[in-house]
C-alpha cells in the first residue's frame, strides 16, 4: 500500500495566506454589508505598466504565426531576457554577473520553495525570525525541520534568529553553525532593510564556515535610502558563498502573470560539485519554462519606456507607505518599515497578541492585515500591512484605524 511523505503532516494548519483568506471570507459572508479593505497578503492592485502590455500583445502575435510561433522555451530561459536582467540588475551596480548564471522561472515564491531540493537533508537551515513561511514550510516538507513544538512554534532542527526593534529587525550571526542561512532584504514581513557593511558581515561569516546563504531580494525595487545593497552580489566574496532570488511580482505587478529568477555563480561549491549544475539539472528535469509571452513581457520592464512606468508604480505604492507610517504613528502605534519595502509592521496595541489584533481590526475597522505569529514566534505581538492597495483604500483604512 502507497504511504505519504508523512513530513506533510507535521505542518501545522494551512498556509498562512490560505488561513487569512478563509477567515476573512467567512467574515464577509457573515457581514455582507461591511466594506472590507484587504491589506493583509503584499499582492499588487496596480494594471501592468502599458509599456509591458504591449510587449505582451507583440508576442501573443507572433505565437500566431508560423515564422515566429515558439514551441519548448530554453531549460534555463530566453537569452534575451537573461541578458537584459545580467545587464541592467548586475553589470549596471557594478556586480559580475554572467547572463549563464540566471535562471528564469515562474516566480520568487516556487524558487525559494524548491531551492532547498537541492541541498542535503541533513543539512540545518537557519532563517530569521519573522520569516517568509515559505522557507521553513518547504524544509518541513522535505524532512529538514526536525520536530514543531506547537507551545514554542518552533522546529526542532531550525536555526532562528530574533529580528526585533532592539537590532533593528536584521539578525546577528547565528551562535550555533547553519549550512544554509535564508535572508531576505528588504525584508518581508518587518519592512527592514539591511547596509551593505551589515550584508557583507554575514558575506564573510558564510564563507568561514563553509554555509551557503540563499538571499530573497524580491523587493529590491522598494529600496529607497543610500547604502542599502540592491543584490547580495555587491559584496565582496558574494560568488562564492550566495544564491539570489528575484522576482518580477512586485516591482512589475507580475504576482498572476509569473515570473522570476534566480542566480547562482558558477564559484558557489560544495567540493568540486557546482551548484549551478545541481539546479540546471533540476530546472531541465522538472521545469519546461515561463511561457514566450511572459519572458517577453519580462524583457519589456528593461525597456526605457518600461522602467518609467514601473518606477512610477513603485513610487505610488511607497506613497501608501508613508501614508500608513505616518497615520499609525500619529495615532499612537509603534511601527517601522515602510522606507524601503511595501510593509509596515506595527506592534499590536494593549498586549494583544497578533491574531487577537486580527480580530479586533476585522471586526472593529473592517480591515484586514497579516498576524505577525503566522511569520514565526517573535512576530507574536506584532503586524503587517501592506502598501499595495489603492490610495483610496489605504487612506480609508488608516482613517478607520485611527477611529478605534
Ligand atoms: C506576502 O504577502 O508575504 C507575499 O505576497 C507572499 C508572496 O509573495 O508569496
């Protein structure tokens, strides 16, 4: 008889944007009356930049006629997308980055998923504490994570590292020895950002102790302050130590089209073995590639025309960013974030924990945001908005906030 990977079911509850979803849709359906504004999941509201759709048009044509029709795109992704990311993201800040080392696929969320396949499973991940769901659920799947203690919320094999106000949400170097260390910056869900001296710290520390830092630059578009590094690769000693992961969702408003990358140097080793072979294999094997169409469109967000519309989105979101910041502080909040990245991160008020906070601002304020516990234990008193909503909806919740 077939058994399952019963490391599936140490997971406890559902995802943590699938529980939020159900929660707030039953609300709904219980109130049909209340407006309810949706800050909770960084999903964009903004149509895509017209340069980019009529990059789409271009190639939904040319897939309709024989000359130019495309079939199987290339395992590792269309060279003229390659080139264009190689240029314009690395050469451009002065990173050496080859076009041969960028992988393309369908987004940032299945690349940090999946990049742990191919790692040992005995290998110990450390991750920031809050986190990104994603990189601890995926190791647990993968039998990496030891054993959940639901009182603490922790893994028994996890290495956490507090990200609190007392370090300014970046963590210090681990005291026990990970092999794989998960960053993200800016960071989701704190807001955080890093300085590239702080990157490069833990630069040098991968490279002493032989880990390998798998760096989530998904929001990089946000960063708005100077000596905040755009890609790991600006620091020294990053080729052979860091895998980077990009995405197209946020800066582009890719989040239902799909698209991504992901870099690994050709430096990155264990041994003589490659890592960027390793993932090339795994790429070719289990990925036929995004479509023509979407790599097209990814190509087009390079364009002139393109990045001017996208900057434009990208400042309208941070708009609502200081609008959040802003109200919540002058009503009385603790918050951070929002400088360069698209959340806020707000301690509950009145030593409510994060899911009472939920609550209370579902049904007091009809607004919803993300429980900072669904991020790991030390996001417990603490919460996060989002700035990808409209303008008039941000400015409609912050008023109903500040009523409460
Ligand atoms: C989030 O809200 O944390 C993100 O939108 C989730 C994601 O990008 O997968």
């Amino acid at each position: 008889m077939f058994q399952v990977n019963d490391n599936y079911l140490k997971l406890p509850g559902s995802y943590l944007f699938s529980t939020i979803a159900k929660k707030v849709n039953a609300y709904s359906k219980a109130n049909p009356d209340k407006k309810v504004i949706r800050l909770g999941i960084g999903d964009v509201t903004l149509p895509i930049a017209p340069a980019i759709i009529d990059a789409f048009h271009g190639a939904v044509d040319e897939m309709g006629k024989a000359e130019t029709f495309r079939g199987y795109a290339p395992d590792l992704g269309y060279e003229f997308l390659r080139n264009a990311i190689a240029e314009n993201d690395y050469k451009a800040r002065g990173c050496d980055i080859e076009a041969d080392e960028i992988f393309i696929s369908d987004g940032a969320k299945c690349d940090s998923g999946n990049i742990q396949e191919i790692f040992s499973v005995d290998n110990r991940i450390a991750v920031c504490d809050p986190v990104y769901p994603v990189y601890v659920d995926t190791n647990v799947m993968a039998g990496r994570a030891g054993t959940y203690d639901a009182r603490k919320g922790t893994w028994s094999n996890v290495i956490y590292m507090p990200c609190l106000e007392e370090n300014d949400f970046v963590p210090e170097l681990p005291e026990e020895t990970p092999d794989i260390i998960y960053l993200c910056f800016p960071n989701n869900p704190t807001g955080a950002a890093v300085t590239k001296e702080r990157l490069q710290e833990w630069v040098d520390y991968a490279n002493r102790t032989g880990a390998a830092i798998i760096y989530d630059a998904a929001y990089e578009a946000y960063i708005s302050q100077e000596g905040v590094p755009h890609t790991i690769y600006e620091c020294e000693g990053a080729r052979t130590c860091a895998i980077e992961l990009r995405s197209f969702s946020k800066n582009a408003g890719f989040t239902g089209v799909r698209l991504g990358f992901t870099v690994i140097p050709k430096e990155l080793k264990c041994g003589d073995v490659s890592l960027h072979s390793l993932w090339a294999r795994r790429h070719g094997t289990k990925y036929n590639g995004a479509p023509y169409i979407v790599q097209r469109a990814g190509e087009a967000v390079y364009s002139r025309a393109g990045q001017t519309q996208i900057r434009e989105q990208v400042a309208y979101y941070m708009n609502n960013a200081k609008y959040i910041l802003e109200g919540l502080k002058e009503a009385g909040y603790t918050v951070s974030g929002g400088i360069n990245a698209p959340y806020i991160w707000l301690k509950a008020p009145n030593g409510m924990t994060s899911w009472e906070f939920f609550d209370y601002l579902l049904e007091n304020a009809n607004v919803v945001g993300t429980p900072g516990s669904g991020f790991g234990p030390s996001g417990e008193t603490y919460f996060r908005l989002t700035a990808f909503g409209s303008y008039e909806n941000t400015v409609a919740a912050v008023d109903r906030i500040k009523k409460l």
